[in-house]
C-alpha cells in the first residue's frame, strides 16, 4: 500500500535518460542490485543505452517475479514508470519469503532512447522471437503494406480510411488487427516487421532468461500500453502460438494461483490483442514448465489513433523527415499518455497484478 503523500505521476518519465535515472535511483534505495547489458550502440545525445536487470532480494531465492518495460521501445516510457512508481511505494519480497523480484529496464533500450516502437533495425521485438530462417507469410498485410507506408497528410489518410473501411466490410475489425499486427517478415520498411535473424534484444532476453534457470517458479510480466480502453490493464497469455503446444498442468496450476480467471489465455477470443508470430511469451515458456509468462496491456487511445501515429512516425523515419521529432512526441503521448488520472489507473493495476503473482508464487 501506498504512502498517503505518494504520487505515482512524477515517476513516468518522457525520455530514456530520466527513466534509466530513476530507475537507478529506486533500485538504490529499495536495496536491490543492477546488472547492466550494454547496447553497441549509442543513444540520442551519444549516452549509453542498456538493458538494465534489478534484483530486489536474495538472488538464490528459487520464486522470481519478473517485471519487464520496453520491449516495445517507447511503450517502455510507461512502463519504467510502472516499475519505478511500484518500487517507489514499497514493492519488495515479503519478508522471510522465499520470493525475489527481478525488474528488466529497457528490454529494446534503443527503441526507448530514440522514441520509436521498433529496435536498431526497424524490427518489432514481439515478431522476432521466430525460428529462422522462416518462410512465415502474411498475405493480408501485403496487400495492405502500400496504405501503411503512406506519406502522411489528408489525402492518404482518406485512401487508407476508405481501404480500410472496405476490408472491415468485407472480413471484420478482427481480421484487418490480424492482418496489420500479427507479424511479417517480407516488408523491413514496414509496421510489425519481425526481421530475418534474432536481434540484440532478443539474445539478451535468453541471456536474462537463462539466468532464471533452476528456479521453482517464475512469473514474467511484460508491460504494454495501446491496446484496450483508455487506462484498462488486460493480462494476456499467448500459448503455443508460435513455438509451443499447450499449456502444461504446472503451469496452468501457477496461472490459476497467481490470477484465477483474470486473464485472456487465447488471444483468438476476447483478448485486446490479436495473435501474433514470433512473440516473446510463447518464445519464453516453450518447454520450460517453471515459467509462466503474460502481457499486461494498458490501453491508451482508440486502435486508428494508436496505428495512424505509428504510420506517421515509420514513414518519417524511412523518409528522413525534418519533422521526425513532432512525429515521435505523437508516438510518445499514444502510448504514455501525459495524463495524471491514466497514470494513476494503470499503476494501481500494475500493483495488484505484482501483489496477486508474489501470493500465487507463496500458494
């Protein structure tokens, strides 16, 4: 619980600098340890960017919660604040406990560094937890790859608004969310490319996971905003999606322990989320019974606002486009809204997903 005089607000930053700064900070004072993955390359003002990995606890405690931000590079913004805010109010193992708490700062940290959704590479982290080579194709996203790709301004606007209407009338909202975000892999200069080999992020994710090896119970939370209603957290799990065949009895057990009927376990139902190839969940908790692995997507702003930002914001980017920087603080506001009452929202639902998969672990 929270200290009357707390406010969660002034720990969501609007930069990677800020960000990596408290997140140090909180660390420090919680008593926890940082182990830092250095990128190789430099971030905007030439400062370094990292992975930064917290322990709060005994690092031979054998149940781990682990709470990552920035897989998907600015959505990290929010959810440094989401760690940071919940350190800040008292977020710690319980005392004697056989639990320690593992925070991932900045899983794409140049994707945070420079504004962008994407990594080095253009490449959507949540499609690049692929086999490859792949021949995974995505027909419906190429015939739309043109409309996404458009210069930004009225008139393309309209084209993709009346293209996009006829394929909603035709198969549905579901289908044109599937066939936009579910992943491609033929298009570099487009939305949800997930690439042609593993990136940097994603071999320090098996570096990180790897660590986890041994343990009991793991419980990873992965935090992403844009998808649902405006301040609503919906915990998502993706199984088998892409690597693995079903949810395995221990780990259906973990999951039930840890949040009851508090989840989305098939995206293909009621999830916010579509289903998607070469995600990290599916990737994480293939043949591995001790983690269980979800997504807990915050929503932001309506799903065409969101999508027409991240059009802008590519295209500017390939383009080389002076105003690049308008479109980025765009991308910024659609998925870390500068809005008190949001942060507020979202951390109380950050909160009590963390207390729920601490007590399920003690289950």
């Amino acid at each position: 619980m929270a200290p009357a005089e707390f406010n969660c607000d002034r720990w969501f930053p609007s930069d990677y600098a800020t960000a990596r700064r408290n997140f140090f900070e909180a660390v420090e004072a919680a008593g926890g340890t940082v182990e830092s993955y250095v990128h190789p390359l430099r971030g905007p003002s030439g400062d370094e960017l990292a992975t930064d990995v917290a322990l709060l606890g005994s690092p031979h405690a054998t149940n781990v919660l682990v709470l990552v931000s920035g897989t998907h590079g600015v959505e990290g913004l929010a959810g440094s604040g989401l760690q940071v805010a919940q350190m800040q109010s008292g977020l710690r193992p319980p005392p004697g406990s056989d639990v320690a708490i593992c925070l991932v700062h900045a899983l794409n940290p140049f994707g945070i560094g420079f504004r962008r959704r994407v990594n080095e590479d253009s490449i959507d982290l949540n499609r690049n937890f692929q086999t490859f080579p792949t021949n995974r194709t995505n027909a419906a996203y190429d015939e739309l790859h043109d409309l996404l790709t458009m210069q930004p301004g009225g008139l393309a606007r309209v084209r993709r608004g009346i293209a996009f209407g006829s394929f909603v009338a035709k198969r549905g909202v579901r289908a044109l969310q599937e066939a936009v975000t579910k992943g491609q892999y033929n298009h570099p200069t487009g939305l949800f490319y997930g690439g042609t080999a593993p990136s940097w992020s994603r071999n320090t994710w098996d570096r990180i996971v790897a660590s986890l090896s041994g343990k009991h119970k793991v419980v990873i939370v992965d935090y992403h905003t844009g998808l649902g209603p405006r301040g609503s957290g919906q915990l998502i799990s993706q199984w088998g999606s892409t690597f693995g065949s079903g949810i395995s009895g221990a780990r259906s057990t973990l999951l039930a322990d840890c949040f009851g009927s508090d989840i989305v376990a098939d995206p293909n139902a009621n999830s916010v989320s579509a289903g998607l190839s070469g995600d990290l969940l599916s990737y994480t908790v293939n043949g591995s019974d001790h983690l269980l692995a979800v997504a807990l997507e915050f929503g932001t702003y309506p799903m065409l606002k969101v999508l027409d930002a991240m059009i802008d914001e590519n295209w500017a980017h390939h383009s080389k486009d002076a105003a690049i920087e308008m479109y980025r603080d765009r991308l910024v506001e659609v998925f870390s809204p500068n809005d008190v009452r949001w942060r507020r929202a979202v951390y109380e639902r950050a909160s009590a997903v963390s207390r729920a998969a601490i007590r399920g672990m003690l289950h």
